[in-house]
C-alpha cells in the first residue's frame, strides 16, 4: 500500500522538503550505453508529501529484452508497447523541476541519459538523490540494503518485485522512512547534481587494443624495437596516423597517447617542435625517431615477454606495489608499510561496537579514532543509526550533532575510556552475518573470486563540507606503475575507462565509489590506484578522516573498511589500491598523503594533463 505522505515531521523543512519524481526502470541489462529500457514507473511528490502524479508503461526496446526470468517481460508482452522516444515527452514533463529519486539512482540516471539522447530530447533532471546512498548514511541494522531488505526493515509490503510501478511505490515508502532517519540524525541529504548531458555519443571512447607484452624498457639508437615498447607519436606524419597506430599494434607494440619517463621512443618528424610530448620526451630523454626510421624498424620488431611471465633473469618473487610517482618537482613521500591481513584484529562473534569521536584537535582525534581501531572497533565518520558510543574531547559539546546524541540515548565517554579495559561487547546486529573486517593504515586483504555479474566497489566518505569539494579519482596502472593512455584516468569528467572495467559513482557531496570488474581489466593491468583530491584550499587536516568500504557489490555489507587521517598540510591523498600479488587480487587500505594538488599526482601516473 502506497503511503499516504512523504513528509517527515522536520525541524527545518526547507532541507528536506523539494518536489520530487521516484523513478523506477526494468532494463534489457546493465550497461546503459549498450541496454534498453523495457519499463518506466514515475510517482511525483510535492513538498508537503502528497503524490501528485503517476505514470508507468511497457516500452517496446527493439532489441532482445535479455533477463526475462529477473523482469519477466518477455518479446511478446512487449509487442505493441509504445518506444521509449514516442513516451519520452510524458516523462520528461514529471521529471522537469524535480528532485529525481531511485534505489541506486546513478543506474537509473543514466539509462534515462541514454534514452533521451537517443530521442535527441534534453533529460530534464537537475538533482538527483539515492536512496541507497541516504541509507548508507543511515547505517539501518538490516542485513544488506537492497529494495527487499529496506522494505522488511521500514515496514512496507512488496508484492511484486522487479515490476516498476510496485518497485516504485515500494520506493516511495522506503523514501518516507529514511528521510524520517535523516532528520532524526541531522543528516544532509545526499544530492548529486546532474548537468545537462544531451549527446547520445558520451558513451566512452572503445577501449585501445591491450598490449600482451611487458614494457623491455628504452629504444636503443641502432637497436631493434621489441615487442611491449611504449612507443607515442607526435605531429604531422606522412603515412595516416591510423595506419602508424594499425602497424605497430600488430607489431606488438604499446602505442601511448602521452610521453612519460617510461616510454620507449618518441616518433616524430619535428622533434624540436615544441609540442608537449616534444617537451616531455626532451625532459625525459626519451630516444626520438622520424618517421621514415620508425616504418623501418617496424619490418623486423624482436619478441617480448608476455604478461605474466618473468623477463630474463628477473626476480621470481612478487613485490609489494609502490609509492606512486611523484612529480618531478615533487619529492616522493616515504612508502608506507602493508602489513598482512593477519594483521587485522579477528572477526568476533558479536556486534562491534562503532565509536564517533567528536571535539579535539585533528591530530587528538586522529588519535583516539587510531585507538578505536586497536581496541577491534570501527571509527564511525558521521553520526548514525549504527553509532554504538561517543568519545567527547575538548570542545565536542558545542558540536552541533550533540542534540541528536541526547535525543538518542548513546552512552558519552571521556578520552579515558578508550585506556581502560575494553568494555563488554554490544548486542548491536551484526549485518549480513559477520562484520567488516577494520583495516588499520596499509592492512592488506586478499580478495576471493566474484560472480560473474558482480563488482568491487570500494566507497568514501567523509564528514559534511561546506566550503570547499572532495573528489574521488582512480588510476589504472601498468607494472610500471603508469597509465597506458589518458583513458586509464578516471575522475568526474570522464568517469568510466575506456574497457568500462572500472567506473566512478558519485553517490552525494560525502561520498564517492569506485567500482571494479577485476575479470575484465586487460592483463597489463598490475594495479589500481584510488585517490581523493581537495577541489579548494582547505586540506585533509581540515577535512578529518576518510573512511574507506570495500564491498562486492553496491547495497551488501562492506567486507572491510578503514578510517585514514592524514597530517594537516595534504592536499591529495592516496586512499586505497588494488594490485595483483601472484595469480590474487590484494586490497590496501593506504592513507598516504601529499601537499601537492591532483594535477602533480595524475602527471606522476602518466597522465598528459593539458
């Protein structure tokens, strides 16, 4: 039954009252660039909680609908429907001057994006909210935060599920509760806004062809090329660029878009032309050849060594993944230690207790949240549902969330609490059965295998700012701890690598996902990077901890997790990587911080940035 309002009862209504449109779509499959929408339900809410509106139909996708025993809509209950252009108009008219809202709303974002442009019609969606994403913040004691799972929690009857109009007004009751529990706990609402995205073509680029060998190092003058070379060309060629790129993928070759202190040779026919890659490979001394010279060498390219095999006379053992780069007029910061997953205190059979430390210095909470860690306990960011203690330091009773640990009840504690004896666990529910593994700074986890279906994603989040923004990046890097092109850069202005394996998620102004398919990354690929960059002045000291979640999939319980406090003065802070150790993928929980900006860091990774 459809509730009868949205409306919480709120102190400040005007944080939590908007128009909103629940969106709920059945699809073809998962990736929208390539899928169809199969079914559309909108539900719209004014801002005092009554439905003004509700619209849901079939859509004809002209394609295969893919899943039919998840969906259920088969080619012959689709026969008839209207297309998604010849329905496109009504539902850009209830989205129009609304807040969107979905379970997962970045996925139903963007195959409305997709359909819309193919429609060649602007998608009329300004904000959107998730969910998901608010009930991360929430932190309900369920065992996952999947649609079902909510709807048990908060009391609301699902009859159908996979159907979009039952979908969305199990939404919408789903909605009413958790906003109930976001004014309850003073939290902001995670709203993302969404700009104009008209082009059907801002899908990403196709991904280049991997090369299958190992980088042999730097082009001899009178040498041979050998396979695996990093080779990048610049300027005006008289053979096409297509054909020069063509024949030297063939050849086995690693064809580059940028000039790093890692490629082999520069080929160009004005090597003091003063291009960029010029410069750089001058910086580098990076060998340069014309163009003429080049297509002879491509006649006889010696073999390389295939990823995954040792080259001659290399060291068999494994070694552990390093710092990265820095920029040439940045000194490296020293690497940090990576203790063995052993390492990490044993998961107990009870409840953890999840301690939020307000007040002090940043270093003097750094320290108290580090103690959490110690005592086997997670360190909690912001205040939530999950919240089992408060530690007050100096000047923590003038936090402003102090109101709401009142009207709570949670115990309060002195910083000398956290020496004493550990106290006796909490009857706090355990989520999905055992709870995440606390990474302390460079705890290491070995990752199992995953379902075909399913992905990594490893989530931050941080306290509420206000005068400055967070931005989450991620590197895709090769054994030379480098990007192979501009594409393995994923940041907000372009946030899926070209192979779509890892994607970036942006769920509201406090968190940030990166998500991965391990299966899908070519095998050059020997580590990813996953950053976070201050977009203003302010610093890590000023923004407190990080935490970090690493979780197999988007709504099941994090398998691991690990709050990072960085010093004061780091501007960009290395938050977590994956990396191959053997035939294993291994997570690193990193907190290593640096002065210098994101545009240093990103150059240290081979990124040519304009």
């Amino acid at each position: 039954m459809l509730p009868e309002t949205l409306a919480p009862d709120v102190s400040r209504p005007s944080d939590y009252a908007y128009d909103w449109a629940l969106v709920d779509v059945e699809t073809s499959g998962l990736i929208a660039r390539r899928d169809r929408i199969l079914s559309i339900a909108v539900l719209t809410f004014g801002p005092d909680g009554e439905q003004t509106g509700e619209f849901s139909t079939l859509v004809n996708p002209g394609c295969d609908p893919g899943p039919v025993h998840v969906h259920g809509l088969t080619p012959e209950r689709l026969q008839g429907a209207p297309t998604f252009d010849q329905v496109a108009g009504r539902i850009g008219a209830l989205l129009q001057d609304r807040v969107m809202v979905a379970h997962n709303a970045q996925f139903d974002y963007d195959f409305l994006a997709h359909e819309f442009g193919r429609a060649r019609l602007h998608l009329p969606v300004t904000q959107r909210l998730c969910t998901l994403a608010l009930n991360r913040r929430v932190e309900p004691p369920t065992d996952d935060l999947s649609l079902a799972s909510l709807a048990a929690h908060y009391g609301v009857p699902q009859t159908q599920a996979h159907d979009a109009l039952d979908d969305t007004r199990v939404l919408a009751g789903i909605f009413r509760a958790s906003l109930a529990e976001a004014v309850r706990l003073d939290l902001p609402l995670p709203l993302v806004p969404c700009p104009p995205r008209q082009d059907p073509q801002f899908a990403p680029k196709p991904p280049k062809t991997p090369c299958a060998y190992r980088n042999p190092g730097r082009f001899t003058s009178g040498g041979p090329l050998v396979q695996g070379m990093k080779v990048a060309l610049s300027g005006e060629t008289t053979t096409s660029r297509a054909e020069l790129v063509t024949r030297a993928v063939d050849a086995g070759l690693n064809v580059m878009s940028t000039v790093s202190r890692h490629t082999s040779v520069l080929v160009t026919n004005d090597g003091t032309s003063g291009s960029a890659k010029a410069r750089r490979a001058i910086a580098e001394g990076v060998p340069v050849v014309d163009e003429h010279a080049f297509l002879v060498l491509l006649k006889d390219v010696h073999p390389g060594t295939p990823h995954g095999k040792r080259a001659s006379g290399s060291p068999a053992t494994a070694v552990a993944p390093a710092a990265p780069p820095a920029s040439p007029t940045v000194p490296t910061p020293p690497s940090v230690p990576a203790p063995r997953a052993e390492s990490t205190p044993a998961a107990k059979p009870f409840g953890r207790r999840r301690v939020l430390v307000l007040g002090g210095t940043h270093e003097e909470a750094s320290a108290a949240r580090a103690r959490v860690v110690e005592l086997g306990w997670a360190a909690a960011i912001n205040l939530s549902a999950s919240v089992t203690d408060i530690v007050l330091l100096a000047g923590g009773d003038n936090d402003r969330r102090m109101r709401r640990v009142a009207s709570m009840g949670l115990p309060v504690h002195d910083p000398v609490w956290l020496g004493a004896p550990a106290p006796q666990p909490v009857a706090t529910p355990v989520r999905g059965g055992a709870p995440a593994a606390i990474l302390p700074r460079g705890g290491v986890l070995d990752l199992p295998d995953l379902p075909a279906t399913a992905r990594w994603h490893v989530g931050a989040s941080w306290a509420h700012q206000r005068n400055c923004e967070i931005d989450v990046v991620a590197f895709v890097l090769d054994e030379e701890e480098q990007v192979s092109g501009d594409g393995d850069f994923v940041f907000y202005g372009a946030p899926e690598s070209p192979d779509g394996a890892t994607r970036l998620l942006c769920d509201g102004p406090t968190e940030q996902s990166v998500t991965l398919d391990l299966t899908a990354l070519p095998p050059a690929v020997h580590r990813i990077a996953i950053a976070a960059a201050i977009d203003g002045e302010a610093t890590f000291g000023d923004i407190g901890a990080v935490q970090i979640t690493l979780a197999p999939g988007s709504d099941v319980p994090a398998a691991a997790q690990a709050a990072l406090d960085a010093a004061t003065s780091e501007r960009t802070l290395l938050l977590a990587e994956i990396y191959r150790r053997g035939p294993l993928w291994r997570f690193r929980a990193v907190g290593q911080g640096y002065d210098h900006g994101l545009e240093a860091l990103a150059r240290g990774y081979g990124v040519d940035v304009a």
